[in-house]
C-alpha cells in the first residue's frame, strides 16, 4: 500500500465558474493553473510568505541605505556651513580676542560642553549642549519639516531624538545643573530635526541671563578668501577641521551599512530562492503523472513548463503587496535602532519599493530557470509506468 500512487485530490468547483462570461473566455491552460493555484492554498500561502519576507527585507536595507547615504549632505550641506572648525583654548582666547581678531571671514563662537539634566520624571543624564551667538550665521536649523528655526532668546533648543530619549517634548521645561551645585529650570522652546549629533542650543546671551559665563571652546570660520595661517598656528588653537574632513569622516563611518545592506539582500534573495524553488519542484513531483498525460496528448514543453511556474508569479504579485508595508516597519525598526544620536526617519520611497520588486521579480526569473532546466532533465513518459 506504501508503494502505491497517492491519489490526486477530489475535483471541485472554484468560485470564478460563477462567472461564465469570464470562465468560459479562459484558455484550457489558464484554467488548470487558476484550478491547482486554489487548490493547494497551502503552497500559494508559504511562497507568498516568502517572497513576502523577500520584498520587506530588500525594502528595509534600501530605505535604511538611501536614509543613511543623505545624513551628510543634511549635516554638512544644509544644517552646517563654516568651511573650518578651530578649537581654541578658552585660557588663551575669550569671546572678546576672538571677537578682535579680525578675520577676513564670517565667524561664529560656539561653546561645547556636556550638562547634567532632570527630566519632569525625574532621569538624570549627562547630555552634550552648546552654546552660541544668537544670530547663528553658520548654524542653521530646521524642523522635521524642513522649515527654518530659530535659536530662542528665553528656553533652549533640542534635538528631536534627544526629546524622545529624554520623554519630553516642545513647551515642557528640565532642570540643568549650573557651574555650582544648584539647578535651573529651562524651557523647550524649539524643537529641530538632526540627524546624527544630538543635543541641546543655547544662546550666549541666555546662558549668560542664567547666571554662566559664555567661554567659545570653537570658533567656526567661513573664510573669504586664504585661511589665516597666523592665528592657526598660535598658542590659542588647539586644533582644526575643516568641513570636507568632517564630512568625510562621517561619510566612511556610515560604510559599514552598506555591508549590512548587501547581506540584507542576499537574505532576501535565499529565502525567495529556497521557498520558490521547493515550492515548484513540490507541485512538479505532485503532478508528474497529470503533465506526463498532457505531454503525451501533444503539449509542448514550454506549456508543461508555464503550467508549474507560472504560479510562482501570483505568489510574487501577492507577496509584493504584503511586504511593502512591513518593509516600511522593518526599516523604521532598524532606523529607530541603530544609534541613540542619530535620528533616521526610516520612511519607504517609491524608488526604493520598485527597485525591490524589480529585485524579487528577477530572482523569481532565475529560479523558475532552474526549476525549468531541472524539468526538462526528467523523462515525464517514464512517470506512467506503473509502480514495479
């Protein structure tokens, strides 16, 4: 009894007989694939699950990719627009020497530090802030809208990533520790969208109003013309940078996503490979005596071959659209995830999903290629004998 043939399943009715004006304009082929691809279920359910997973997985990478590739142009093109960044010993160089120097440039005082913070639930965290004139002609920020903001005169300005961090939001106020022992209450006035390097701006003149003293740590400079070699060389600079090295630094820091993105891709692209693949050797292997019978009667190889494979492209067309929105939560996941400074919004684009379709499409091609190869290697007259 083991060695006997497994009976096909019993023949049903499927629901588009119900329409004859559109039944009956079917071809013979079409039919048997409409008529297997419902009758097995369970096999259309697992590979749209796995070009599903295929298609959320490859979205996820790009977005991420695309996400990540934009960080500098929006760090150093937009938000940042000094050509060189001086650290300066505070000892050597006030506000005022540097104010005095006379630089053929545009220049602006900045004073970065680190500051003890409570949050209203009572978090204590120790968080980069600076400090800086109010006009601001180097620094520009924005929302998350890309609309301009201001550095206010009576709160401070925090980084959107740093409000999540710390659970609070625009109009809510924390207490910073001062240069003493004693706390201050300030406001969240503005809120600005950074995407790497979070924290909290302030002015000089309100740092000043809280009782501290403004003592620039950097000067930013966007020079007209030659840099000053006389003032880079004195006793007050520390060190240098200019914004292309800063940018450039960033940029090869993020290089190791692009690994992460190549191996997210070839995790897509294993598991379309691996459930297409047994899928359509599964359904091969069940029908083999029903295709050997149409083979016999005088169908071609190739229509034999559509009968199989073809239902590997409902299982794409069906997985396609599933995976997009969970390729959309995967990549918020990662972007979410990757670094506490650094705020990626992690949303799809419309490049990015059909450059994954694209991509899903072509390794159905390929594996339907092989499974074809595979078919046509096997002898399907040999599949009526009976069982010896």
């Amino acid at each position: 009894m083991l060695l006997r043939d497994k009976p096909p399943k019993k023949g049903a009715h499927i629901f588009l007989e119900a329409f004859p004006s559109l039944w009956g304009k079917m071809k013979f082929s079409d039919k048997l694939i409409v008529r297997n691809t419902l009758k097995n279920k369970g096999r259309l359910i697992m590979s749209t699950i796995g070009v599903m997973g295929c298609v959320s997985v490859i979205i996820a990478a790009l977005t991420v990719r695309s996400t990540i590739s934009g960080i500098t142009d929006q760090m150093y093109g937009n938000t940042f627009t000094y050509d060189q960044k001086i650290l300066v010993d505070p000892e050597k160089a006030d506000s005022r020497y540097l104010k005095n120097l006379g630089i053929n440039g545009i220049t602006q005082q900045i004073q970065e530090s680190a500051i003890e913070v409570i949050c209203p639930n009572g978090k204590q965290k120790m968080e980069p802030i600076t400090i800086t004139t109010g006009n601001s002609p180097l620094i520009h920020m924005f929302d998350v809208r890309g609309n301009p903001i201001f550095f206010p005169e009576n709160g401070v300005l925090m980084t959107r990533k740093l409000c999540s961090t710390l659970g609070v939001k625009q109009g809510d106020s924390i207490r910073i520790k001062r240069s003493g022992e004693d706390y201050v209450s300030v406001q969240i006035i503005q809120v600005a969208y950074m995407a790497s390097g979070q924290g909290i701006y302030v002015t000089d003149s309100y740092w000043e109003s809280l009782g501290e003293t403004f003592s620039p740590t950097a000067l930013l400079i966007q020079w007209n013309g030659q840099p000053n070699q006389r003032f880079l060389n004195s006793d007050a600079v520390i060190d240098s940078a200019t914004r292309e090295s800063q940018q450039s630094g960033l940029s090869s820091s993020m290089q190791v996503v692009n690994f992460a993105v190549v191996a997210l891709i070839v995790m897509g692209a294993s598991l379309a490979f691996v459930v297409l693949y047994n899928t359509s050797i599964l359904n091969f292997v069940e029908r083999i005596r029903d295709l050997a019978t149409l083979r016999v009667l005088g169908l071609h190889h190739h229509k034999i071959r559509n009968l199989v494979l073809i239902e590997n492209y409902f299982s794409v067309l069906l997985g396609t659209f599933a995976g997009i929105p969970i390729g959309r939560f995967i990549s918020w996941v990662i972007a979410s995830s990757l670094d506490e400074r650094m705020d990626l919004p992690g949303n799809i684009t419309l490049p990015d999903v059909l450059l994954a379709t694209a991509m899903t499409l072509c390794f159905a091609l390929i594996t339907n290629s092989i499974v074809a190869r595979k078919m046509k290697q096997i002898d399907m007259l040999e599949a009526l004998k009976s069982v010896e």
